[in-house]
C-alpha cells in the first residue's frame, strides 16, 4: 500500500507538471478544425470529438464551462461539456440553410475558460437526394404548323431541383415517338434546358395531336424523377413555303458610301400557285432596330439599299436576316442571311483614353512605378489604325509599351523628390501610320503627393541649458524646437522625453514637455547639492505613417545658490548638537593641537568656502583657532592658576552675498597625564568589548544556521536510504493452480546474461544455473522471440475508432506462444492516406509475468535512487564546506583579537613610563584592569593584588558626573 500510494504521489506530480507547461504554451491561443456530415441525419448524430482532435483535457472541459458561443439563430450543434463530442442538435437541411451554395460551411467557435481558449470548427453540410425534379406545369401544350421541317426546335419548360451537384437534374427523356426526340443544352450552374426536335414532318391529316411525357432525372443513387405531360397540337398551314435561291448572300462595300446604293438583291421561289406563290421580303423579326436604320429592303424586288452612314469602326460587317413569306391563309416563310463586308479607309484619329490613373503618385515611388495606363485606340484598321505615342523629354515620366497592343504604361523613370517639384503637367501625343497621318494629343496632371521621407531635425544638436536651482515647480525652464521638410501630418510634430530610469536618468521624471510646442517645465525645484547636472533626450515625432523620429541631448547645468548653512562634522555629542568634550593633559606645551572642528558646506564657490572663528572663550591667551582648517591649539603651556575647563565657542560661515553660518562649542579640560591615560584605556577596552561581542553573534547565528542546514540534509539522506523497498508486487493476476511461492525477485548480471533470483519455483523457458540452488533463472532473449510471427483472427479484436485492441476469448494450449498484429490506420479523405503499426502479443505464463515485471520495477527504482543519493551526496559535501569555513572564520576572529591599549596622549615630560599596557577583566559585577606598578588616579586598590590590578570606575557614575559638569 505505501509503494502504491508512492507511485499514485508521483504519478499525479508528473500530471500536474504536464498541465502547467501545456497551459503556459497554450493558454490563449486557438485552432480550427473541420469536420463533414450529411444532411438529414438524425438528431444526436456524432460529428466528432473536438477534445481528441484538438488534444484538449476532457476532464477540464466542464469546469472551464466549454461551449458553443451561439449567434442570433438557433444552433444547430451542441457539444457534451464531459467528453468534448460534437452532436448534431435538430434537422439540418441544406436547401434550407445554404440554398444553392456549394460548398455549404456552418462555421462554429467554441470557447474554453481559465484561460481563455478559442477554437474555430468548421462543418461542411453535404448534400443528399433528398429532393426530386419537379415541373412548374403538369401539362404543356405546342402549337406547330405541319409544314414544319423536321429539325425544327422549340424549347420546354426546365424542371427544377433544389440539390445541387450530382444530385441535381441530370438528363431529360421523353417517352417513344416517331416524329419528335428531345435535345438538352447545359447552360451551365446545374441549369439544363430541354428542347423538343421535330425529326419527321408533320401531317395534320394523320395525327392532328400528339401526347408526350416529359421525365427528367436527377443523379442520386437511386435517382429520382419528375415529369410533365407535352401535348402538341398540329395546325393545317400552307404546305410550301418560299425557297431562296442561294444558301447565302454576301457582299462587300467601302464605308461611307452614298445614301441609296443597291448593296444586293435577295430572290426566293414557291412553288404554291396563286396567293400563297407570292413572296412578299422583309428583314427578319430579330433583326435590331439600329441595322433598319441602316440598310432598307424592298419587299416586292429583294433589293437591298443603304439607308444611313457606314461607318467601318463601328462596325465592319453586318449579317441580315431576310425573311421570304407567301401570302397564304397561313403564310409560309423562308429566312437568309446576308453577309456585308464593309472595308476601312483612314477617317479616325487616335483617340487616347486614360484608363487607370492615379492622379497623385506617392515621392518615394522607385523608377518604373506604373502612374496611369493609357489606352489608345484608332478604329481605323490596318496601318490606318497602327498608332505611335510619346511624351516630352524633360519629365521624370516615360512610355512604356505594354505586352497588349495599343497599351501603354505611363511610368516613372528617375526618382521623385515632392520638395524640389510638386507637380507636373504631362502631354501624350498618338499618330497613326495612314495616309494622310492624323494625330491627338492629351495632357494629364500628375501631383506628386508627400511621404514621411524626412525626418524632424532640431535647431541645435546638442542643448545646453543653465537652470538656477531652487526654481519655481510648474515654471518654463526652457525650449526646445524641430521643424519638419514634409507637409500636412507628415510635418505635425510632436515631442516626447525619453524616461529610461535604467539608464539612471531619473531626474528626466520630473519634467514635462509640451508636445505641441516642446516647452519643458520642471515639476520640482532643483537642488545643486543632490545633481549638479544630468542629460535627458527629448524625442521629435511626426505624425506621418510610419512615423518617423529623431532625437537630441539636452545637458542641463545646475547653478548654485548659497541656500545650505555650513554643517558641523566635529564635535557632535550623541544627542546631535554640535557640542564636544576634549581632555588635555596639562604638561602639553604651546602649539599643541587640542583637536579640529570639521565642518562642511553642500555649496561651490565661495557659497562653500568656510571661515571659522572664536566666538566666545574664556581666556584669548590659552587658546588659538586657524580661521581656514577650523584647528584648535595652545598658544602656551598651562598654569597652575588655569581653570581645569575651558568653553569655546567656534563660529563657522560661510562667504555667500547672504552669508549662512553654524556654531560649535568645545569643551576642554586639563587632566593630569596618568588620569588621562587610564581614561583612554578604558574608553578603548570599552569599544573593543562591543566590536568583539558583535563579531561573536552574528558568528554564532551562521554557525548555528549551518548546523540545522547539516542535519536536515543527514535526516533526509537516512530517510531516502530507509524508504527503499524490495517489495515488487505482481501487477498480473495469479493463475487458478497458482500457489504464490513466488513472492519477489532480484535480478543481478554476470558477463553477457542477465539473472533473477524468483523463488523456489522456476518460470517456463528459463534455463537453471548450476549451483543456483534451482532458485536462478537466465532471462529469455526478447529478439529470438520477436522472429516468431502468427495471426489468429479469432483472438483479437480491433474498435476502429477509438483503436483499443482486446481479446475476443481465452487462450489455449495449443494457441502460439506470439502473435503479429499489423494495424492500419487511415484517414477518410478524397485520396485516403494511410500508417501502419505493428503490435506484437507474446503470452507468458503467470509467474513468468510477475517476475519480468519484478525485473522494470527494480530497473527503474535503481536509477531513481541513484539520481536522489547522487543530489544529496552534492547538498551534504556544499553543507560541510560551509560549516568548516564558518569554523575557520570563528578562529580567526577569535585570534585577531588584541590587548595592547597603548595610550594615544604623549607623555609628559618627567613622566617614567612605567605604565605600558594595561589588561582588563570581570569577576562578579566588577571589572578589573592591570596597569603595572603604578596606579590610576581614582582606581581602589584590590586586596592581594600586589598593587597592580584597578577596579574601573562605574561607566554610569562617569557619564552623570560629566553630564553635572
């Protein structure tokens, strides 16, 4: 149970690991994918599972409330929020949701949450023959005369059919007749229009009616049909009709030849006697209007006569039906055509027509950038219409001719540069070839329009500016200026700083920059002492697109102001008052340095320069100051009648126009020269004892913080070490006759073989080791095995969906010991694409089973435990490095530590120099020092000391006798 429940831990550890890289790399993003299916399938019909597809989680797909973002209509799918399938929600048909469009695409996006996923499916709607042909009339009825030629066509009515593609109408048939076939003519987009043929005339005598069916035929499979009744009624006519002399006409004329001219006479025969022999001619009934304007026939003679102008380019031929018709009941007509030719002669100038054109052509247009296309035209032909053009020299503009005939582009042929010309006047001349030559001429305007090609350039490069500090915040500092060669947005310019704290340009933050104007106003005042100076840069940006920049370095100088008193660095008493003690013995002699008043001011210049000065003192002659280097000495050596303490008070200034000033107060007495020297051993055991104490603790915590980090790495060391299990728990189940002494295996190696140790019992097909006791068995060679090859399909079953390969029912003996399974997996595309996989099944027996799983157990528990004992021999070695340098660290700075006190007072003149070290130490709440033979001036002398160790004075009583003082 603990290994199971070990490996469930890491298990889930992995899993969790794969969730977050999966959701890092793909949170956000989307796909699409696209699935097929017919329509009128059944409601709940699978269209496919969109988590497979999309390799999505389909244990998150409800709580990240996967779903189908739906629009305004109804949806026609839905999704399963368990298992991420697509359904088929309610009756799709295709007629309905996409009429005739082919392909028919249903576009769906769905939508996943915590993050934000969306996917794009796409379900394209097939078509069924789910509809039949159908004509809008059940019957029809014709009316044709019998002296009808066979070959005559009259058109029937078109069926319709909603499918589209195979499924639409596909042919027409009629039923069996001798007199009529039907012909089909393929209009194209599914539109098949049938026509009736007449194939043997007509006899009204005969038959006077005739009854047809119709049918016309989809290309389903089965096909489906729909038909219509044709009846045609015969009518009794005149049964010859006028035949013309020839099968066609023809005749050529020049253009523009005089109105009246005969152009050819048409003449036609009938071999009907009487009324119905008479022809009467006349132009056909489709013949245009516009052709009547033209030409003119007689109706009695056939002649035909030009009646308007001809005009060769706008036509250079015309075909006339003419119409021969008897005068019968029910006349009977002929029709021909007659072809007139008509021949050019040079009458049209070129004409030149601008077909695309761009009136404004952008500068930075590189050479050969097309600016309008022109097109040429002279409707003359032959050389009469060949045509030349050119343009004038002097323009960056050029003709090129074009691959078609009579195009020409008009390109440029250098750069462009709208600053220097912004505009140009173009004339394009075309001459034909004929005789005589004629010729036109166009001018077209061609403005050159701006790009953003320059950029804003600033007055100066660098800037540099000297504000005065303490400056008004809000107030104008000052002014920076950029103009732009480009007009209109290209020119607009705008200003910006560049705050890049990075680059340690914080001062840049407090400033504002109009981006209209490039006025710079401070936010706050400058202070010299904090910057004397800083850089920022300030940025130009057009408004053209893209934009186009430039920048420029403002070095701004802070000017001083005499706005800082001078400050007092020495004396300075713990409580911050400029207010010291200096203890001088009274042997010094004249021009002894009692000590130096340290000041300092934040200002230059002379805002800076300090001055000190004796304010107050209590006697002139004792004491001395040096106005410069703020030094106090003795003007001459001590009385016996001096005071034994001594105020001065130093004045420090400054050498501003306003002149800023401090005071200092120093405090001297006269000591004897042992007293003082005691003194300043105490002073120094005292601070050597704190330095030391410090030193001691934080010693203390890294040595202790390195001791826990040592013992918490030996604790998980043992804890790794005793977690190991030999344990290997069969995954297999055990055989009905099995009687478990195989309980566990260890596998080891010698040479070439591979052991395992499996109980009492051996596995079948395993070879006994001498000397092995019979407990030993030689692990099989896995590619011997692998060579065997055999199928039974009665074995194995394969779901071609989902691919999971399982029994169909139990061994026996006599099945073989291996079976090759070859898997196919294809797609179902048009031209379907195909993988192969080869699964080979080996049976083994139970325990035989048991110990080759014991086997990869041990295998892959080994080399984990190896990577853990390799991890924490690395964190136990760096641990034990730390704590020996912390040990060496600890002695060092214990060994560092001194006892020479040496006093820093000069000795006096007859002083023996007795006194030459002292060495302190506690015992009870007192502290002792040993000072040598001679004593200090206020120490007790400790019984049995041999008059060389002193009780030191209370620090506290001290330091509240000096306070009293």
């Amino acid at each position: 149970m603990e290994q199971r429940g070990r490996k469930e831990w890491r298990a889930r550890q992995c899993w969790f690991t794969f969730v977050v890289v999966f959701d890092v790399l793909w949170s956000g993003a989307y796909a699409q994918i696209r699935y097929s299916i017919s329509e009128e399938v059944q409601d709940g019909t699978v269209v496919g599972n969109i988590a497979k597809d999309l390799g999505l989680d389909k244990s998150a797909l409800k709580d990240r409330g996967y779903r189908i973002v739906a629009g305004s209509t109804e949806p026609l799918f839905q999704v399963n929020q368990h298992d991420g399938i697509l359904y088929v929600k309610g009756r799709i048909d295709r007629e309905e949701v996409c009429e005739r469009s082919s392909p028919c695409m249903i576009s769906l996006k769905t939508v996943l949450e915590n993050p934000l996923e969306i996917h794009y499916v796409s379900v394209e709607i097939a078509d069924i023959n789910d509809h039949s042909p159908d004509f809008p009339e059940k019957e029809k009825r014709l009316e044709i005369s019998e002296s009808a030629l066979a070959g005559a066509r009259f058109q029937l009515q078109t069926a319709r059919d909603p499918d589209i593609g195979q499924f639409s109408i596909q042919q027409y048939k009629l039923s069996h007749s001798e007199y009529f076939r039907v012909e089909v003519k393929d209009r194209g987009e599914d539109r098949k229009v049938p026509f009736l043929v007449l194939q043997k005339q007509l006899d009204r005598e005969t038959a006077g009616k005739h009854k047809l069916r119709l049918t016309a035929i989809d290309g389903g499979k089965p096909a489906k049909s729909g038909d219509t009744e044709v009846i045609v009624d015969v009518l009794d006519v005149n049964d010859n009709s006028p035949v013309f002399t020839k099968e066609l006409y023809s005749v050529t004329i020049r253009e523009n030849v005089p109105v009246g001219t005969v152009v050819i006479q048409v003449n036609a025969t009938d071999l009907d006697q009487g009324a119905n022999c008479e022809i009467i001619y006349s132009f056909g009934k489709e013949v245009d209007s516009k052709l009547m304007d033209l030409f003119g026939i007689d109706a009695n003679t056939g002649e035909i006569q030009v009646k308007g102008p001809i005009d060769f380019e706008k036509s250079k031929s015309y075909e006339i039906d003419i119409q021969a018709s008897d005068k019968g009941p029910v006349p009977l007509t002929s029709d021909r055509s007659v072809l007139i030719t008509v021949t050019d002669v040079n009458d049209n100038a070129p004409e030149i027509e601008v077909t695309s054109f761009s009136s404004s052509i952008p500068e930075d247009s590189r050479p050969g950038t097309t600016v309008a296309l022109i097109s040429v035209n002279d409707l003359d032909s032959g050389l009469n219409g060949k045509v030349i053009c050119s343009i004038e020299e002097d323009v960056p503009f050029a003709l090129s001719p074009s691959v078609k005939d009579k195009m020409f582009s008009l390109v440029t042929k250098s750069p462009l540069d709208r600053e220097k010309q912004s505009h140009y006047d173009l004339t394009i001349t075309a001459k034909d070839a004929g005789q005589p030559p004629l010729s036109s001429e166009k001018t077209i305007s061609v403005v050159v329009s701006d790009v953003n090609d320059n950029t804003p350039e600033f007055l100066l490069s660098p800037y540099t500016f000297y504000v005065t500090e303490n400056n008004e915040p809000g107030a104008s500092v000052f002014l920076v200026k950029a103009s732009d060669r480009d007009e209109n947005e290209n020119a607009h310019i705008s200003y910006h700083i560049v705050r890049d704290v990075r680059e340690g340009n914080k001062m840049a933050s407090f400033l504002n920059i109009n981006s209209e104007n490039g006025d710079i106003v401070a936010l706050t005042s400058f202070d010299f002492e904090t910057v004397k100076t800083f850089q920022f840069h300030v940025v130009a940006t057009d408004s053209g697109t893209p934009s186009l920049s430039s920048n420029v370095t403002v070095n701004v100088f802070i000017l001083d102001q005499n706005d800082n008193p001078p400050v007092i660095l020495y004396p300075l008493s713990s409580n911050g008052s400029a207010e010291g003690v200096e203890e001088i013995p009274r042997n010094v002699n004249a021009g002894h340095l009692v000590t130096k008043v340290r000041a300092y001011d934040p200002d230059i210049g002379y805002n800076g320069w300090l001055l000190f000065s004796l304010q107050e003192h209590t006697d002139h002659s004792l004491f001395g100051l040096d106005r410069y280097t703020g030094q106090i000495r003795t003007l001459r050596s001590f009385t016996e009648t001096d005071e034994a303490e001594h105020k001065l008070v130093i004045l420090v200034k400054d050498n501003g126009n306003v002149s800023l000033s401090a005071t200092a107060t120093v405090v001297v007495k006269l000591v004897e020269p042992k007293e003082a020297f005691a003194a300043s051993d105490v002073k120094s055991a005292a601070k050597k004892d704190d330095e030391d104490t410090n030193v001691t603790f934080y010693l203390m915590i890294t040595l202790g913080s390195v001791s826990v980090l040592f013992l918490i790495s030996i604790i998980v060391l043992i804890a790794m070490q005793c977690s190991k299990s030999t344990d290997y728990t069969s995954k297999y189940l055990q055989e009905a006759n099995y009687d478990g002494t195989l309980c566990h295996s260890i596998q080891y190696r010698s040479g070439d073989k591979r052991y395992m140790l499996v109980g009492p019992r051996m596995s079948t097909g395993s070879t006994i080791v001498p000397g092995s006791h019979a407990n030993t068995l030689v692990l099989p060679d896995r590619r011997r095995m692998s060579e065997e090859e055999h199928t039974d399909h009665s074995l194995f079953g394969l779901d071609r969906y989902t691919g999971q390969i399982r029994t169909l029912r139990s061994f026996t003996e006599t099945d073989e010991a291996e079976h090759k399974l070859v898997i196919l997996v294809k797609d179902n595309g048009n031209v379907s694409l195909s993988a192969t996989a080869t699964v080979v099944v080996k049976l083994v027996e139970p325990k035989e089973a048991f110990a080759a799983s014991d086997v990869k157990s041990a295998a892959k528990k080994d080399d984990e435990d190896t990577n853990v004992t390799f991890y924490l021999m690395i964190t136990l070695g760096s641990v034990s490095v730390l704590f020996l340098i912390s040990i060496i660290v600890l002695i060092a700075m214990q060994c560092s530590k001194s006892t020479d006190y040496t006093s820093k007072y000069l000795q006096e003149a007859n002083y023996d120099g007795t006194l030459c070290h002292s060495i302190q130490y506690r015992s009870g709440d007192k502290r002792y020092m040993l000072v040598g033979p001679r004593m200090s001036t206020g120490s007790t002398i400790v019984p049995g000391s041999h008059a060389n160790t002193l009780v030191l004075p209370d620090r506290r009583r001290i330091s509240e006798e000096v306070g009293q003082i």
